[in-house]
C-alpha cells in the first residue's frame, strides 16, 4: 500500500496567500497608539484636553468586560 502525496497547492493559496484581519489591525493600532504616546503635543484636540486618556479609557472598558 502506497502513501498518498498531497498535490501542490496553487500560488496565493492557503495560511500564506492571505492574512487575517487582525494581522493588520493590531500593527496599524501599535503604530497609532506609540504616535500618539511620541508626539503628546500634537495628539490634543483643539481644546487642550488629552486625546490620549479617552483612548485609553476605552481600551480599559473593553478589557473589563
């Protein structure tokens, strides 16, 4: 009894072809939160506050649930 060869997968095909949302998702939001944290000066809003805190406040809310 002979074992059975996989045939070749065509290119663009499978894990490697195609990444999942959240493989771009989470660099994307690393990338704005550590602008964020960098440049505190340009990250408030045109009336002074923070823009940082109600961010933060909304990823702790999330988390708690």
């Amino acid at each position: 009894m002979s074992a059975h060869t996989p045939s070749p997968s065509p290119p663009g095909a499978g894990a490697a072809g195609r990444l999942p949302w959240w493989g771009l998702a989470i660099p994307v939001l690393v990338f704005v939160l550590l602008a964020l944290i960098a440049e505190p000066a340009r990250a408030e809003s045109a009336d002074g506050s923070p823009a940082l805190a109600p961010v933060l406040e909304y990823l702790r809310q999330l988390l708690i649930r």
